[in-house]
C-alpha cells in the first residue's frame, strides 16, 4: 500500500454512519447484503433508493440512510460504486479475518471460479481503498500507483505472471503475512468504535476504583503508591505488569516526579488515581499486541480515549503534541512516556 500502510492508522468509527457499518456481521449482514445486490441484478452503479435497498433499510432508517449514501456519492451524481460500498461493508464489519476475505474475494470473483485475474484484483483493492477512505475519512488515501504495485507485488509474491489468475488461497495467504497488507488491513479490520471503546475503558476503570475505595477504607487513611502498585488484584486488572514498567511509572504516578519525595511513600488521591488508570487502560486497549508501545500515528486515538471526555480532538492538535513530544507518525509512545 506504499507509504499508506505505515502512516494510516486505525479507523476510529464514532458518527452514526461509521457505526453502522460495524453493527454488520460478515457472514451474515455482508452476505445478505450481497444476496440483495444479486437479486436486483447486481448493478454496479446504484441510486439512493437501489442502495437503500441492497443493504435492506428500512422506514425506520430514514435518517440514517441519506447520511449512508452521502458518504460513497461525493461527486453528487446520485449514483454510488457498489464494489466501494460492499468493500466497506465487509472489512469493517464484526468477525474473523479469513470470513471476511473469503466474502470479499466471492464480491471480486466475476467468474464464479475460485481464481481473480490481475484486474481483479486491480478492482478489489481500488474499491477498498476508495471506499474505506471515504467511510473513515482517511487522509492520505493510496495513489493509484500505490495500489497498481500492491497489485504487482501480489502476484509476484507468488510468482505468478500477470496474465495468469489468482486464487482465493493465494489472496489470503498474502494478506495474512505481507507487512504492509498487514497493517493497511488491520487499521480497518480492527477499527476502534469509540463508544464501545469507552464503555470498556469505563467498566475496567470503575472495577480498579472499587480496589482502590477498598484499600482506603481498610488504611483509614490515603493509600500509599506502593502498597496500591503491590495489590494482587490491581495488578491484575492493570494487564500484570513487569516490575520495571511499574518501577518507571512509580514516580509519574504519584504526581511528585520532580518534588524529591519518594514516589512509594506518597499518599495517592482519589483524583489522581481515577487519571492515572484511565490513561493506562486507554493505552492498553490500543496496544492490541501487548507490545509496549504504540505507534505516533495512532495517538489521535489514544488523546481521544485517554481523556474521561467526549470532546473529539482534531488531528492539528494530534499532530501539535506529537511534535512537542519530538515524535512522528512512525516513532513509538511508550506507556511511561504516555503517563508522564
């Protein structure tokens, strides 16, 4: 995916539009969505009430389904691309990877025979990025050069010529295991639905507070860091970390880095604590791989969770404090780092 697949994040659906795409389920919504599009005799270009109808609104939906629409008909012409519009659908829907490559190579495969020609796939790709870009509002889409080398770079990856055909298997194989198919597809595939996300982060957040409301009534008194930081269960609800990330943050947790007091022998605050957790949960359930760290180019994301409020940071502010963090978009923000 050529430059894009190392700078474009995961896609954070939070509009009413974004979210519906992933209420669908890929064996089930995608492919009666699909079967609906068949029925009507799989037009290519479909108009507000033929799109209304493939994907099965109803009058309940009357709100919704303009908003839908405007968003695949950005040159107004009252037809939008089909392809772009089932790509979406498919990649940012629930379900397993392998579900949803297999329903979106049966959209790509004209000829019913388990194998794409080279076009294909030049279709395939185009409709995805085309689409996935206008759902999410992606910003720096691939080129069409971009997408013409992935193209090449499938078929060469498994030594086929480029009038040969390619089969469901080979298709899959490469976007499993090539890094940058990896990452492109993963930023849509695992697609972070914002309430959904905060309502995680809320749940863990509340269970780390009723431990902590424990601790201090048992004390009487405030709870040191180091006893909080040594309790079993918070730990525990805290993903068990190693005891030199614990070490790096004693200091920061406390909120007295730069006082000369003892980071263990500080008297942590109910306020400060309730901060301290909601930044850390925000920041694990980004960092899916438990690597550590998270890239610079999802930190939009983690301002957007990793602050208890609704507000929507814009990208500028993003980029700002990326910048004043002397950090890019490929560079790594350590949890430390985050909570400090």
């Amino acid at each position: 995916m050529g430059n894009a697949a190392s700078t474009t994040p995961r896609a954070v659906l939070y509009t009413a539009p974004q979210v519906f795409f992933a209420g669908n389920y890929a064996k089930k919504d995608a492919m009666r969505i699909i079967s609906n599009w068949h029925q009507d005799g799989s037009p290519v270009a479909l108009s507000s009430s033929a799109f209304r109808q493939a994907l099965g609104l109803s009058q309940e939906d009357k709100e919704l389904a303009p908003l839908l629409y405007q968003m695949f008909d950005t040159d107004n012409n009252d037809k939008v691309d089909i392809f772009e519009v089932l790509s979406s659908i498919v990649l940012l829907s629930r379900g397993d990877l392998d579900d949803k490559l297999d329903v979106l190579f049966s959209v790509f495969d004209f000829s019913q025979t388990g194998h794409i020609s080279f076009d294909e796939v030049q279709i395939l790709l185009h409709s995805m990025c085309r689409g996935l870009s206008k759902v999410c509002d992606v910003r720096n889409p691939p080129r069409d050069a971009d997408i013409m080398q992935v193209a090449r770079h499938m078929f060469d990856s498994h030594n086929l010529p480029f009038g040969m055909t390619i089969s469901k298997d080979q298709v899959k194989r490469w976007a499993r295991h090539d890094v940058e198919a990896v990452q492109y597809v993963n930023a849509f595939h695992k697609a972070l639905v914002i309430s959904e996300a905060r309502a995680e982060i809320q749940r863990l957040s509340d269970r780390q507070g009723a431990i902590f409301s424990g601790m201090e009534e048992a004390s009487g008194e405030g709870v040191l860091v180091a006893t909080l930081l040594e309790n079993v269960s918070l730990r525990q609800s805290l993903g068990n970390p190693s005891s030199q990330v614990l070490n790096d943050i004693r200091s920061l947790i406390s909120g007295h880095k730069s006082s000369g007091q003892s980071g263990s022998a500080v008297a942590l605050s109910r306020k400060r604590f309730n901060e301290v957790v909601w930044a850390w949960n925000a920041f694990v359930f980004l960092d899916t791989d438990s690597a550590g760290f998270i890239y610079g180019k999802e930190f939009r994301s983690l301002l957007w969770l990793g602050r208890d409020t609704e507000e929507v940071p814009s990208v500028l502010l993003a980029e700002k404090k990326l910048e004043d963090m002397k950090l890019g978009q490929q560079d790594r923000i350590t949890l430390p780092a985050w909570l400090g």
